[in-house]
C-alpha cells in the first residue's frame, strides 16, 4: 500500500504540506504582484501543515466515499479510474 506524506513542521520534504507552500509561493504572486513575504512563514508552515494532515486524515477516515471503477481492460491487465465528489 502506497503512503501519502501529509508532513509536519519539522519534515515537510516531499509532504503535500511542502506542495500547498510550493503553490502559495506561486498563488501569491500571481495575485499580489510581489514575491511571498519572509514575514509570517513559520505561521503558513503551521497552517499548511494542519491542513495537510486534515484533509490525508478525513480521506484515510472516508475510504468507504472513494470509489474504483474498472476503465477498460488491456493486455497487461485492467486499469482503474479513481474518482470522488466534492459534497
């Protein structure tokens, strides 16, 4: 079984919270037209952090809501397709 990484403040290497500041980091100046202040960064690790783990946990908390269904069949087996609703 595959592991997802949601990190923590003291290893977000490779951690879906070192892609949400990744993608803060290209968000921010897109909308404020300057580069994302050094001001309030542990604070913004912090939060992504939180939701990082939230939304890993609530998803491995819901697996029964996360459905597989099979695309089509191919000589090296069977593909699936992994698809869920945003309620």
């Amino acid at each position: 079984m595959g592991q997802l990484k949601p990190g923590s403040i003291d290893d977000m290497a490779n951690s879906m919270a070192e892609a949400i500041d990744q993608a803060m980091q290209v968000a921010w100046p897109a909308a404020f037209g300057q580069s994302l202040p050094d001001q309030g960064k542990r604070d913004r690790q912090v939060l992504f952090v939180a939701i990082a783990n939230g939304v890993l946990g609530y998803l491995r908390d819901n697996l029964a809501a996360l459905e597989t269904t099979v695309v089509h069949d191919t000589v090296d087996g069977h593909k699936h397709h992994l698809d869920f609703d945003l309620g």
